[in-house]
C-alpha cells in the first residue's frame, strides 16, 4: 500500500496524483478493487461508512486495482482523471503489461 511508482500524463489534473494514489492504496490494503469497496460503502441497507477503515486515504472510486501474482497480492494500480469505467480498464491493462514484461 506504499507508493513505489508514480507516471503522471502531461496536463492531467493535479488533484487526480492523489486520488490515484488513494485507489491504489486501497486496492492494495484491502486487496479488491476500489470500485467494490465504494459499492459496498453505498449500498442502502447494507453500507457503511467509508471512515470506519480508520484511515481517510481510503476511497471508493474505480481506477484502483490490486495486482496478484501467484496468488499474493504484491501491490496495485491505481488511476484517476477519467471516468470510473475507463480509469478501472486503464488500471487493468496497465497490470496486463506489466506483469506480462516482467514474465519470463
């Protein structure tokens, strides 16, 4: 859940470096994705207070994805400056390449 790794695209938002850090870490702290963690946040009967993780890095918006490798969580992804869908299938295929250039 700790920042190893930053690309910022040129003339993307400022406040999207952090909200994409924040999807990442929560991804990565909660292994699943950001998305399910918000959905899960809204649900009318069932939801909860995205403050009772304790930490207000927490953030349920989609772009945040964790990165599983043999079955462990090593990390995650995440994105933001986009809409949910297209920041969620950014992420994906940024661990896509990822993980597929680091295979032998």
């Amino acid at each position: 859940g700790e920042l190893l790794a930053l690309l910022r695209v040129s003339g993307a938002a400022l406040p999207s470096i952090l909200i994409a850090q924040n999807k990442a870490f929560t991804a990565a702290r909660e292994r699943r994705a950001s998305f399910e963690i918000g959905q899960a946040s809204r649900h009318p009967t069932d939801g909860f207070d995205m403050r009772n993780f304790g930490d207000p890095r927490y953030i349920g918006w989609g772009g945040g994805l964790p990165v599983w490798i043999e079955g462990t969580c090593v990390g995650a992804v995440g994105v933001s400056g986009l809409p949910e869908s297209e920041a969620s299938s950014l992420a994906k295929n940024a661990i896509t390449c990822a993980i597929s250039v680091g295979s032998p």
